[in-house]
C-alpha cells in the first residue's frame, strides 16, 4: 500500500509501515471493493456574526460553517445516521477519495465502506472537521467577517463541549433526530462522551475507543510543550502570521512531541530499533542520524503543510481542559442521563490515555446502570492502534453496531 | 527543605517538593551534620593543542581542563576513592556548599558525607563534571586555544567512553590506581558501567543506578526534540552564539521535554494533578494554565541560565550513541573482563531508562560470572528516582560498599 493519507492522530503511511499483518479489504484506489469510492466534501453555515451558537465560556459565536463528508445513505425513516468524530490532527475525510487521480484514501478508511466495520451498505456515516479546525470548518485562520482578516487569537476559546454543539447544528440540518452511533478515537472519542452526556436522547450508542474523560498531567505537559514550540518560533507572531511565513519549524516540532506519545516505547523500537540512517560509515558527526530521528523530522515538516499552528493550539487546549467528572461533580452524575448503548475499546500499551483513564468512566456507568461493553485490546502499538488494530477492532464495532438491531 | 541546588536530571527543589517522607540529615547548610561543610571545586588541566585524550572517533584531542570537586580524604595506601559519575545536566558539585552564604547544596548532597551512604568519613568521594559539559569542563563553550574563540560546532563530537578516558587521566593525576567504586544514575549510571569495561583492573566494585547499556528508539525520540528546538532557535545560528544572545526558548523547550521524561505519570498526577495555577476564575482564555504547564515553563527558563545549549546536543548525543553491547558484540563479551563487583539500582515507574534494559546487562553479567546484585526499588518517582528515593537507596548503597571490606 503506498497511500499518504493525512490520519487522525498519526499518518496513514504510517500506519501502514508498522503494519505486520493484512487489515481485509484495505484502501487502494476508489473503484477497489470495500472503497466508498469518489466523494465530495460539503459545506454547511450557519449563524451571523455574533450569533450561532453560545460556547461554553458564554460567548455567542457566528457564523460558522462545518465541513463534512458523508458515506452511504440515509433511510426513509432517518434512523441508521453515524457521526464518526476525529481525533487531534484529523479532518472530514474519514473515508474514500476525492478524485478518481486521489491515491490518499479517508483517515479511517479502513473501517468506513460497503462491507467494512462502519458498514456503508448499512449506515449512512457522516464525518464533520471540528469547530478550531483548519480542514474547512471555522477555525482561528478561517476570516473573521468583522475585520476581513484571520481571527488568530481572536477566535474564542473553544471546548470539546462545543464541538458537539457544531455538530448538532449539522444533524439538524441533516434532519437527523437521533443518531444510530456516534463514533471516534483519542479527542474523537471525548466528543462521542460528550454528545451523549449532552444529548442523550439523540444518541443510540456510542463507540468510544482510546480516549479519556480528562487528560493526564503527562498528557497536558506534552501538549503544553508543543504548544511552547510554536509560539516560540520567530514566525508565530502573537498568531497573526498569516499574510507571512507560518511557524513552520515550531509546529514541526509540536508534532514531534505529538508522534512520540502516539506510539509505545515498544512499537518505535520494533520499528526503528536503534538503527541509523543509511551511510557510508558512522562518521562521529552530527549527520550521523538514527531513523527515528529522521522520521520524527520528516513527521515534523510534512505536518506543517497541512495543519495550522493556531489550531494545534486551540484544539490541544480544548484536550487540555476536558474534564467531563469535574464538570458535572463527578463521572457518576456525568453519564446517568446517557441512554446511549456503548462501547470503550483502550489498547494496551496506550500510554497517552491508558486504559484505566477509560475504566474510570465504564466504572461509573456501570455503577449507573448504563449499558456498557469494555474492551481492552492488547496492542503494542499505543495510542495509534485504533488506526492500526483493524483485525480485531472491526469485527468488534460490526457486532455491536448489529447487536442494536436486535434489541 | 529549601535548597534550591542544580541537580542531576532534575532541579533540587523538584525533589523537595515532590518527596513525602523525610530523607535523614539531608541538605540544609554547610555546618548541618552530615554536610561536607564548604567545599571549593579544583580545575586540572592536560594536553595540548591536538594531543590529549584519543577520542573514540579516532580524533587526538586536547588541551582539556576538568573541574572537579573532593569530598572526605584520602587514606594512606589510596585505597578508598569513589568516583561519582553525574547525570546529563548534572556537573561537578555533588554535595556540600560554596561558601558560608550558598543555600544550595550539590547535587546528592543527600547521599554524600559524613554518616550518608557515600560516607566522607570512610571514603574520598570525587565528582568531575563531564567532557563536552558547560559546567567547568572542557566543552563546546569553551574557547579552542587554536582560534581564541569559542569551539560551539567545531568542538568534536565526544562519548560515553571519552568521558571515561577524561576521568581516568584525572585518577591517573591524582594518584589513585584504583577506585574503590564507580557510581552514577541515569548518564552517570553509563559511565559508571564503561568505567568496569574500559578499566577491569582499576574499579573495585560499581553502583549503576537508573541506567542502561543503550537507550531505546523512544528515548532518542526525546532527545532528537530537544535538538530540534535547540537547532530551531533563530539564535542558535549553528552553535556560534557566543557573543550573542543564547538560544534560550529552544533550550528551554528542550529542558521541558527532558523533564517529562523524568518523571513518571503518577509522579506527575500526584504533584499537579490537574489544578490550575491560582485565578479567580477560570476565564475561557490562555491565561488559564494548568500548574504543570508553569512548572514546566519555569523549569525550562531557569535551566537556561545553568546550561549551554550546544552542551546539550553533544551530551545528549553521546547518550543517544551509546551502545556497549552493539561495541563489543554483544553484552556478554563487553562485561566478561570485568573484575568489580556491581550493584544495579532501577526503579520500578523509570519509563526512561526501563528496568528491563539493567536487566538485560545485568543477566549478560550474571552468564559470565561476574559478581552483581540487582535491586529494583517500586517507586512512584520515574527516572528522578535516584534523586528522591534516598531513604530506601542510601542503606543499599552504604551495605554494598561495606559489604565490599568483608572480602
């Protein structure tokens, strides 16, 4: 496979090079089986400046336009809708490709399309960009209609919390009153917690793997480095940068911080080991580079094309201060409204929202009577399993999502 | 406590604030008991302009001047030498104080004097500071005698073993055939090691705590970031900087990465959780800051002050090119000439230089025959461990070295 996909928290490519074992029917071109094939991503706005939805801090903020995708087809009796959400560095492009030339599939391919977990036969899956994006939906680059220009740091602070009220501005729209699932990994993952402590009676179920309900110290700490990467470099400019050069080498470095912490100590060592960069000889000079190192860096830069610096800021950020517990005096009261079916899957060696993050919240909704399946897989891929372990999380979501039937 | 001393990996005051039992007479002035009382660091200097120290590129270096401290005396037949070898950040003053006024005891103060594990009434402790340091030693700040001006990049690229060598030409001065130990933690853990290696004849016995024969791919990940920032700061402008400002934001980026790594998650969790710092209210702006990111920020900030920038990439370098087995194919045939008696320290949360990796030169030891004890200490504390965990450390440390007299 040679798809070069942007992904979720780490790149497709990527996944594909730590890949040891066949995932079915994977992403190659858009007429493959299995390929929702060609798709067209759509703008929805809505609001005016000063009105559209009330974030969390209070401020009313508008407009704000969504860009997403969709795969499959809504029924006649609008009730077979999944939101799939993305994680950190992810966009609407979750499945398919956008040219018939495009060889860089959706970031959850592997999962979305005729016959596949989210199976498009079935479902029609909708994926949005979050509101803070840089992918289409409004974001601190997007124009402020006020001045003309880039918001930078004049965009609100944003919060998980209202990336879901985005959302639900778009399923109404979509004339959905209740989703069949919502679905994602890592903060896609924080968002489907949030959509159905929010609104439990518009969500059915809800798949939520890898995440957390707060963020560890650790987890803020890198963050917060790679948040200190970027406004320290030279181009970042108090975030108005973007008539000049961006702060390519700070968000590169961002990235860095991010890339380490998505996979497990285990997984760079089966991966690169301690091997250096092909050369002649080790020379005892600084270009002596071990693969890891040029990885991280190629990591780095190829980032900077495709993400904006203000965004890393404002949606880390938004990471940073979910708390779902603290907000509701506890995971307990947090999730007894939920009447959303659910599944938490967390992977073994994830050591960025381990797995006993996700057991604080099953706990608490089993000790609510909210029906919940947990799965840990073990994987030594950390963090990024749930890009990587298709073989076994596949057939896990495909059962439950076919066990709502029953029911 | 109040000291507020540079420390190996981490600040002093780290250790102050994180610790929640008393360490016995620990640091407080110079005329507590157990201080070492005031001590003045000693400077030798060796070699010429291209004749000094055959580097283990092949490179003739010199001239090279070491700084170094001595703590307790020593005896008639210059049988009771221990030297201590220091971590990465780490330099020369291990314990006691500078004058009457310093509040800010070495380093291992804690483990160093009379009564403490490293007992100055017994043994005469010595600590350098390391080639390729900032902190007295030759290193890439120090000006080359060929051009008047300051080595920055041209300063050659040095090892684990070429630190070893500088410290062996300081012994040879001072008139010690053989030490009595070698003991260090984390790089000083490394030289430690090499010492056994490069010198059966001249190393009794050797503590080896929070160490490794190698580092993984992840942990040259980290230190291929702190790089990265250094070399991204508009002042670094190749390592000549000299005259100038100091690339202080990127080394102060780097010395936040450094500091994660330190410590473990739970270390991390217990000491800020997710407080934020004081505010009235939480504000919905980037003024709300997490405590562990102020901590982190004013970490990285005063390490600049202490630290040279291209130190950094030279040492964290030599850790990255570390490798005793890859030398000598394989760990067994690197121990098999080693005379000392070893004690191996790891800590169970050390997710930086992991047990698992003292285990492995540990059990090449133990196929060889060579005489070793592996303890590993649970402590929540990471790889600062051999820091904070002096309660349960220095008893191991002083029966082992008293152990060594029964024989």
């Amino acid at each position: 496979m040679d798809s070069h996909a942007p992904a979720g928290e780490s790149a497709r490519q990527d996944s594909d090079r730590i890949k040891h074992h066949p995932a079915g029917p994977g992403p190659g071109n858009a007429a493959a089986p299995g390929s929702v094939g060609i798709v067209t991503p759509q703008d929805y706005t809505f609001g005016v400046p000063g009105k559209g939805i009330t974030l969390e801090s209070g401020t009313e903020f508008g407009p704000i336009t969504v860009r997403y995708e969709t795969y499959g087809r809504l029924n006649a009796d609008r009730s077979n809708a999944i939101l799939i959400q993305h994680a950190f560095s992810g966009d609407a492009h979750a499945a398919g490709y956008h040219s018939a030339e495009d060889r860089h599939p959706g970031w959850w391919d592997n999962m979305i399309g005729p016959g596949k977990a989210f199976d498009t036969n079935r479902y029609f899956v909708i994926c949005s960009n979050v509101l803070g994006g840089c992918q289409g939906t409004t974001g601190p680059g997007s124009i402020d209609p006020e001045t003309g220009r880039p918001y930078g740091l004049s965009f609100p602070v944003i919060t998980i919390d209202d990336m879901v009220k985005v959302q639900r501005e778009l399923i109404d729209h979509l004339g959905i009153d209740r989703l069949y699932s919502v679905a994602g990994g890592s903060m896609g993952g924080m968002q489907a917690l949030e959509w159905t402590v929010r609104y439990p009676e518009r969500t059915r179920s809800a798949i939520i793997m890898a995440a957390t309900s707060r963020l560890s110290a650790q987890a803020i700490a890198f963050n917060a480095v790679g948040r200190n990467a970027i406004v320290s470099d030279e181009f970042w400019k108090g975030g108005d940068y973007y008539d000049g050069q961006p702060p390519a080498r700070g968000l590169a470095i961002a990235r860095m911080v991010g890339h380490i912490t998505y996979l497990s100590e285990q997984a760079m060592g089966m991966k690169f080991g301690r091997r250096l960069q092909e050369r002649a000889n080790f020379g005892f000079d600084f270009e002596d580079q071990f693969q890891v190192e040029s990885y991280l860096e190629y990591q780095g830069d190829k980032f900077v094309d495709r993400f904006d610096a203000n965004s890393y800021i404002y949606l880390s950020k938004a990471m940073d201060y979910y708390d779902l517990g603290a907000r509701f005096d506890g995971l307990e009261r947090a999730v007894q409204n939920c009447r959303a079916k659910f599944l938490v899957v967390t992977f073994s060696s994830d050591w960025l929202y381990p797995p006993y993050q996700s057991k604080e919240v099953v706990f608490a909704m089993m000790r609510q009577g909210v029906d919940v399946s947990y799965v840990q897989l073990e994987s030594p891929y950390g963090h990024d399993a749930f890009f990587l372990e298709i073989d076994r999380q596949a057939p896990l979501v495909s059962s439950f999502l076919e066990g709502l039937d029953e029911k």
